[in-house]
C-alpha cells in the first residue's frame, strides 16, 4: 500500500507523458494556424483587407496569450499541470470546432481570442512538468521532442486543410481542426499524473501560502537582473516575428505569386512546417551542441547562423520564378526556422529554480507570443501600402528580416553568459 505521504507513481512512464504533451501541443500548433490555410477564402467571403486578415492570425491570438499567460504561468507552479493542461486543451479545441458556426468578422475574431486565451497556459505547464520528469542531462533532448510537435501541428493543419478547404469549404477545416485536442485534452487527464506536484504540495503543505507572489517575484526578478537571459528573450521574439509571420503568408504567396491551388499551397507548406521545420527542430539539438563545444558562452552560435541564413533564403524565396526552386527553398528554409527555438529554451529554463520554471517560460512566452504574434498584422499592413496582391512577396522578406535583429541578440547573450558565468547547460 502506498503511503499517506507519497501520492501513487503513474502508471505509465515519462517518455508516455512527454509523447502526450507533444501530441497536445501538435493540436495547440495546429489550432494556433487554422486561419492561415484558409486566409483566402475567408477573406474573401468576409470581404476584409489583409491587415484585418493579419489581425486573426497574428495579435487576436496574441494579445489574450499575452494578458493570460503571466497568471496561467503563475498557477502552473501552484496547481496540479496535468489537469490545467487537459482543461485548457479541451477549451481551445472547443472553441476551434466552434469557429465553423460563425458569419462574421467579429465572431471569428472572438473565437481567435477565446483559443489565444486557453492556449497561453499550455507551454509554461508543460515546460514545467517536463523539466521534472528528465534530468538536466536530458531536459534539452525532450525539449527539442517536444518542440517537434509545433512542426507537426502545422504541417498537419497545412497538408489536409488546403485539400479540405477546397473541397468541403473553410468551415468544416475548423470543425476538423478541433477534435484531436478534446480526445488528447481526455486522454492526458485519464492517464498522466503530476506526481512531483502532488508529492512537492503534501510535503509543503505549510508552506503554500505566499508561494505564488514569491515565485512570480523571483521569476521576473531573474529575467530583469541577467543580462544573459534578458537578450535571449529579445532574440526569441525578433525570431518569432518573422517566424509567426512567414508561416501566416505562405499559403497566400503560393496562391497570388505562383498560382498554386489552395490543395496545392497547403500541400507545400505542410511539406515545409512538417518535414522541413520538423528535421531543423530534431537536429538544433546535436548541432548546437556542436557549434558550441560544450561552452555555454558559444550556445547561440547555431541558433543565430540559421537566423541569419533564414533571412538569405528569404529573399531567394521572394525572387524565384521555378515552382521546384520555390519548393526548394521553402524545404530548406522551414529547416532554418526550426533550428532556434529549442535551444532558447533550454538556456531558460536552465537558469532558474524548478519552482520558478512555469512563471520564467511564461515571461518568455509572453514577450515571444505577444510581440512575436504582431509579425502577421505587420506583414498585412506591409502589403496593403505596397497594393496587396503579389506585393506580398516583398512585404514577407522585409518583415523576415528582423530575423538579423534576433541573430545579433543571441550573440549578445553569449557575451553575457561569458561575462556573467550563467549556468545554462549544453544543449
């Protein structure tokens, strides 16, 4: 019999809770980008400029991630995960599947902010619990699994909503969209247990109140007193902008630039944010460690060359004429943009205390998510003043290059991490 004071260990191990938390952020990803493989025909049939367009697939997201990520961030290290991450799972993909009833702007609007607000709670409570269930020896590698699954997400989304867009039109996309995270968001519930959080909440018992404002304070505490970490997080964002955005557009540029299908446009960049960002996320992992040599000071020189070279090929993007060379290049760079992500958050959550983690992770997410969520909207606006259409070529590549901004603060943060002896472990 198990002890009053130890609560039952799960019945399934830790690599079957991180495969679930990766399936759960695959339908996080995948509800995240919903919008973007159907941008056109909704445009269309709301009869909304780009920038309105970039609105839903960027800052509506965003802006309700942002003002819900602190607090969810803050109860995560508080709170049983495994249950806050199933309910917030089975809330976004409700609200997913409900975005096939709305007629208007405003109703879809709603529901984008309605899944930006559930979605915000689900990397700091999943960070978190991962960093517990592996040693900081193998925290990076399932890290690295873990962030796979945005890959997955949006390669899914983008391989099967094209096809089903045009076929069976843009709202049955969100009514399919949203079923995989309900049975995920259940399955996670009834087979994965907190069992650190429950034992750690027995033994603490006398010490819970206060617990949440001294973590919070020591969270911010550490983001605004380490430089090191304070220029990782300005390099994540700058990422994320471009990033956010290019996976936005992507579909529209096949469709107004190339004259691809919207089957075949889904197709190509489900190949892309699939394989492509997918392969760059498995190997960031090794090959940071490579470029670095063990030597905390070096982590972002991978990181920062694949931002920089993102940037290159961006603009070749914009450029080519060839349906294979766009096809090419789309593979290649979707690589590039898988390679940063991990390893910035491995540096992270390396530098502060198992309590603190969900609280740090969602400071990060906030800047990342919020700012980054603007990148969409930005490359809408960009276009609208250079006459929409297949000006949304240009306005992709320009936007992109902040990308060099993001590669010039992660190597701002090596030299901090030099300076200051920050205990981030080799990724």
């Amino acid at each position: 019999m198990t002890p009053r004071s130890e609560p039952s260990r799960p019945i399934f191990g830790r690599w079957y809770a991180l495969a679930t938390l990766t399936g759960i952020y695959a339908t996080h990803s995948l509800d995240r980008n919903v919008i973007s493989v159907v941008m056109e025909p909704v445009k269309a049939e709301l009869e909304v400029s780009d920038a309105a367009m970039g609105v839903l697939a960027g800052i509506a997201h965003s802006a309700m991630l942002a003002l819900f990520i602190l607090p969810l961030g803050l109860l995560s290290d508080k709170v049983n995960r495994v249950r806050l991450i199933s309910a917030l799972c089975i809330i976004w993909s409700g609200l997913t599947a409900l975005g096939a009833t709305v007629t208007s702007f405003g109703g879809l609007l709603a529901v984008r902010l309605g899944v930006g607000a559930a979605e915000a709670g689900m990397p700091p409570a999943s960070i978190s619990l991962i960093s517990d269930l592996f040693s900081s020896k193998e925290r990076p590698t399932a890290i690295s699994l873990y962030y796979v699954s945005a890959a997955i997400g949006t390669g899914l989304i983008f391989l099967f909503g094209g096809y089903v867009a045009e076929h069976f039109g843009w709202r049955m996309v969100f009514l399919i969209a949203g079923i995989p995270g309900l049975c995920l968001g259940v399955l996670l519930l009834l087979t994965v247990r907190d069992w650190h959080r429950e034992l750690a909440r027995r033994q603490l018992q006398n010490a819970a109140h206060g617990t949440g404002i001294r973590t919070q304070i020591a969270a911010v505490g550490t983001l605004l007193h380490s430089p090191a970490l304070r220029w990782v997080v300005a390099g994540g964002t700058f990422a994320a902008v471009g990033q956010i955005a290019f996976f936005a557009w992507l579909v529209s540029f096949l469709l107004r630039v190339h004259d691809f299908s919207l089957t075949h446009a889904g197709l190509i960049t489900a190949a892309g944010a699939g394989l492509g960002k997918g392969a760059g996320t498995l190997v960031c992992g090794p090959l940071t460690r490579r470029f670095s040599n063990d030597v905390p000071s070096r982590l972002w020189r991978y990181p920062g060359s694949v931002l920089v070279a993102s940037v290159l090929l961006t603009w070749a993007l914009m450029t080519v004429n060839s349906p294979a060379a766009v096809i090419a290049l789309v593979l290649v760079l979707t690589f590039m943009l898988g390679g940063w992500a991990g390893p910035t958050t491995a540096i992270l959550v390396a530098g502060v205390k198992p309590e603190s983690r969900g609280s740090a992770v969602s400071l990060y997410q906030l800047a990342v998510n919020f700012i980054g969520g603007l990148g969409p909207l930005l490359t809408g606006y960009l276009s609208d003043s250079l006459g929409g259409g297949s000006a949304i070529a240009i306005a992709i590549g320009l936007t992109m290059s902040v990308n060099l901004l993001a590669a010039v603060c992660l190597a701002q943060s090596g030299r901090a991490l030099n300076r200051s002896g920050f205990d981030a472990s080799p990724i």
